[in-house]
C-alpha cells in the first residue's frame, strides 16, 4: 500500500468506503467533511489509490 499524506482527509478505505456507499454525494461529504467536488470524484472513480499529479506530456520540447 502507498504512504498517505499526513493531513490527507481521505484514505484508501474511506475511498473504499465512499464508492461502495449507496448515499448521496452531498450525505458523504458531509459524513466524512470533504467537499462536495472529492465526494463525486472518488464516488466515480474505479480504483482508490492516488494517482500521479506529474503532466503526461511536456508542454515544451527540448532541443
């Protein structure tokens, strides 16, 4: 299992927990006080681990 940042509000089991749920995205947010925006993001997703922040692609070319 990855680290989870130290003030991270969620965790791979909330995220667990967060798309097995049969509540609403405004009832979760509010159980586990995140925003509204986090609640949809790990309701829909397909897996619960962090993914990386790093871009895909450069957006310049080296020579």
């Amino acid at each position: 299992m990855s680290q989870v940042h130290a003030r991270a509000r969620t965790t791979p089991l909330i995220r667990a927990e967060i798309r097995a749920s049969e509540l609403g995205v405004v009832e979760l947010a509010e159980r586990y006080n995140i925003s509204r925006a986090t609640a949809a993001k790990w309701k829909s997703r397909e897996d619960v681990q962090d993914r990386s922040h790093r871009p895909h692609k450069l957006s310049t070319t080296l020579p």
